[in-house]
C-alpha cells in the first residue's frame, strides 16, 4: 500500500467513526470510499452495529453487499443520517468537484438528501481553486451529446467525450454519457452548475457546491479534519 492509499485509509476510518447506531447511511463510489464502505461492514460484523445503507451505484451495492451492510432504497428512505463520498478536487470552502468515477449523478442525489455529507480525500485533492488541473464531469443523455458538447464550448468549457479503452463512449449506471470538460479556473462554481444544467439534454454536472459538511483530509503522517465554515 502506496502512502496514498494509506492516508485514504486512515481518512475513511475517521469518518466511519462518525457513523451511529440506527443511521441511514449513503455509500459514495470510488477508491476512498472502499475503505469505508469496508469499515462500516466490520463494525456491522464485529461491533452489532444496526445500520441501512443507500449506493450511489452498480459498484458500491456490490461492496456493500460483499462487506454485509444491509441496503434499502431512496424510495424507502428519501432523507439520509448521513453520506460518505469521495472527491477528485476540494477546496477550502468544501466545495467538491466530483465523477470521475462515473457515479456523479446518483451521488448528488444521494449526497444531497443527507443531514451530513461527510467527505474523505487525500491531500493531493486539495486545491485553493476549483477547476486548477481538473476537468468537470457532466453526465449527458446519448440523443443529446452533439448538442450538449456544442453548447458547452459556447460557455467556454472544452468538452471531451469519455472514452473507454477500445474508444467507445464510457456509459454511465444510468445508460448516459460522459464529457470531461476543461474550463480551467472555476470563478463562481454555482453560476457555472446553474449554467451548465440549464443546457437540454445535461443530466448532472460534477459541481458539488455548498453541500459538503465535514472533510477528512488524509496525508502521509496525519488525517485533518476540515469543517464547514458557517456565517453567523
């Protein structure tokens, strides 16, 4: 285990610690929240802990149900204790860009049905602005992609359609598409989601503003936690 993995670790650990008894529990997708997702298995296996877990996808409903962890539904439980999430950039507001895993659109559904968005990083994702060194993801519909990556360019992000390895489109859990968009420093990240979503045929942009609470930032000696700073 490289200290990146470690430092992942040690970040979902602490989070999980915050995970109580009864709790409805959002599941994010990606490296880091393997770890925690692993986690809160144990603590159901070894510690009794009663919880009901909700995925953000095809991938975390596999681990959930490998590690034990009881699953329900969005339709059973519209509202969430808490969710645990990964992220590819945070910066100090903790506002997140996410998705490049794939799992944007189920995540910001999940993550923002939560009481307590709780998010685990590395140090590497941090940033002092979002967009420095980091494309947005946003999830198209098929029908639409020619349309959505013309209008895009027309706001001046730069689209490229994700591709697998034998070049055809990645598709989503959802059946849609993804375009990795450049649109390099991020000045006002709400504007830029409300502008990107107004676009038809964009079904979720990885713009994940003013929703997360708390940030375990793991790096190689150390985990920080990071909370959200409220005006008074």
């Amino acid at each position: 285990m490289g200290w990146r993995d470690d430092a992942k670790k040690r970040a979902a650990l602490e989070a999980v610690n915050l995970v109580e008894d009864g709790q409805i529990v959002g599941l994010g997708t990606g490296s880091t929240t393997y770890y925690a997702i692993e986690e809160v298995g144990r603590r159901v296996r070894e510690e009794g802990l009663h919880v009901l877990g909700v995925s953000t996808s095809n991938q975390s409903t596999r681990l959930a149900k490998d590690f034990g962890i009881p699953l329900t539904s969005l339709n059973e439980h519209p509202r969430l204790d808490i969710a645990i999430d990964g992220a590819d950039q945070v910066d100090p507001q903790l506002n997140l860009i996410k998705g490049m895993g794939g799992a944007l659109t189920r995540e910001k559904i999940v993550d923002g049905v939560a009481r307590s968005l709780i998010i685990i990083v590395d140090e590497t994702k941090m940033t002092g602005r979002l967009g420095v060194d980091q494309v947005v993801p946003v999830e198209v519909l098929p029908f639409a992609k020619e349309v959505v990556r013309q209008r895009i360019s027309e706001i001046g992000g730069k689209p490229v359609l994700r591709g697998s390895v034998n070049e055809s489109p990645v598709v989503t859990d959802n059946g849609n598409y993804i375009f990795d968009v450049d649109f390099g420093e991020i000045e006002n990240g709400k504007a830029l989601e409300t502008a990107v979503k107004r676009i038809p045929g964009v079904i979720e942009v990885g713009l994940f503003i003013d929703m997360a609470h708390i940030a375990f930032v793991g790096y190689r000696s150390k985990v920080e936690k990071i909370e959200k700073r409220t005006s008074i």
